[in-house]
C-alpha cells in the first residue's frame, strides 16, 4: 500500500485524518525523537516536514530523526525545491493553484520532478490554496501570490473544482503558519459540498474544538504546526487527534 493509500485509509476508517507539521526550522532536531513518539502514541496520522524558508542544512538529518520514531506517513510538505529526499515516504507535490505566479504553477515542479522520479520518492499531487489570514504569512510572502479573500468560497471552490478536472489528488486549504484566522467553515463546507477530493486544511488551528469544527464541516485531514510546536504535550495532543476522529459526518 503506497502512502496516499495509506492516508485514504486514514480517512475512511477514522473518518478524518490528524498531521502535525514539523519545520526544520522551528524545530529542534534532538528533541525530535522524544515528541515523534509521543505524537504518535497520542493518535497522530502523520507528519508534514518542510517550511518557508530552510536555513538549516540538516533536512534529510530532520526526516531520519521524525522517520526513525514513528509507523506513521512521514510526507515532505515543501516550501521549495531544495525540500526533496527519498528518506521521507511522500511527497505533496503542490501547484499553488490559488495563485498567479507561474514559478509555483509550473516552473519549480519542471525542477523538481526528474529528481523525485530519480529518488522513487512518492508524490501526491496537489492542489494548494492559500487563504487571507488575516495578516500576511510567510507563504504569502514568500510565493508572491495573493490569497483567496475569506468571504469568497465561491472562488475557493471553482479553483477546487478546477483541480479534481486536471486530476489532483488532494486539495490543501492554508491559511499559513501562524495565520490570525483560520480557514471559515463555510469555505470548506462549499468545497466538500461539490468536490470529490479530500481537503487538507491548515494554518491558524490553535484548539482541538476549532479542529473538531473544520471537520465538521468536511475537511479530511487537519495540520497543526505553530500550536503544536509550543504545546507539545501528549494529552494535547491527544486531545487533537480525538477531535479530529470523532467529528467526521457519519455519511462520509
Ligand atoms: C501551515 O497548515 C500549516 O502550512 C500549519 O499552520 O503553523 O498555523 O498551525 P500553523
């Protein structure tokens, strides 16, 4: 069973998927293995690994230390093209579709293509959207795009649609790292209402109930990073990743 596999069966068996995103960055790496662990006895489906930005040199060090401590899917969340190792079992390969900028579109997945498919390395397209948080994130920043407004899930969902059309195998709603708000409800509500892929959704989830929330109203699998990287608890964590499981609508 490859790794979207894997996630689907996630989904259909636990009714929604929890990942925790760890960056390099943020993340100190000898204090890796303890959380890793915890993490995963706490419930948690997965792990994203990438950022922004990557001023560490010890990325593929930062998988080792996250892979050799979990069962669970380990998945490069990329921020760019340098974020690309066969130690991890998959990789997003995102399009920012929400955007105009033709680098995230096209140019950096020509890049980056003939060394995922050199490495075997997994990847699982994906329809990326960022949306207004609120206040600007790095995501924002750094891929000069502009995000979807908030109010305007209609243009949220035409550009979902758009990715189930090409073919995408996920959509990934972000409000980025460390956003003041967090993807509406009515958003994710209008997506699963007419589109067939599972919705990751991200940035700004700070409480399990917010969690809870976004599952409610159709999301498939919830990323926390900014909460989790200073709560790292396991009953925090715990407490995350029964919120996530236990909310899914029954008929999905
Ligand atoms: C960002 O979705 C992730 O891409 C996580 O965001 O750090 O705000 O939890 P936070």
């Amino acid at each position: 069973m490859n790794t979207f596999e894997r996630l689907l069966k996630v989904r259909k068996e636990r009714g929604a998927g929890y990942f925790i995103l760890l960056d390099p960055d943020k993340n100190k790496r000898e204090q890796l293995p303890s959380f890793v662990r915890e993490a995963t006895e706490a419930g948690v489906d997965g792990f994203l690994v990438g950022g922004s930005l990557m001023s560490t040199n010890d990325f593929e060090e930062h998988l080792r230390a996250i892979k050799q401590n979990t069962s669970v899917p380990v998945i490069i969340f990329p921020g760019g093209i340098m974020q690309v190792s066969s130690v991890a079992d998959a990789i997003l390969f995102l399009i920012l579709i929400s955007g105009r900028n033709p680098e995230h579109l096209i140019g950096s997945q020509v890049i980056a293509a003939p060394i995922i498919k050199r490495n075997g390395l997994e990847a699982i397209s994906t329809g990326y959207m960022l949306i207004e948080a609120g206040n600007m994130t790095s995501a924002e920043f750094m891929s000069n795009t502009k995000p979807i407004p908030r109010d305007k899930p209609d243009i949220a969902l035409a550009h979902a649609l758009a990715a189930e059309i090409i073919g995408m195998k996920f959509v990934y709603l972000d409000a980025g790292s460390g956003a003041h708000a967090s993807v509406p409800e009515e958003m994710i509500r209008a997506i699963a209402g007419k589109c067939s892929l599972p919705i990751i959704v991200g940035g700004g989830i700070r409480t399990p109930e917010e969690a809870r929330k976004k599952v409610q109203a159709g999301a498939s699998f919830i990323v926390t990073g900014t909460v989790t990287e200073h709560n790292n608890h396991h009953s925090f964590i715990k407490e995350f990743a029964e919120a996530v499981h236990s909310s899914a609508p029954v008929s999905r």
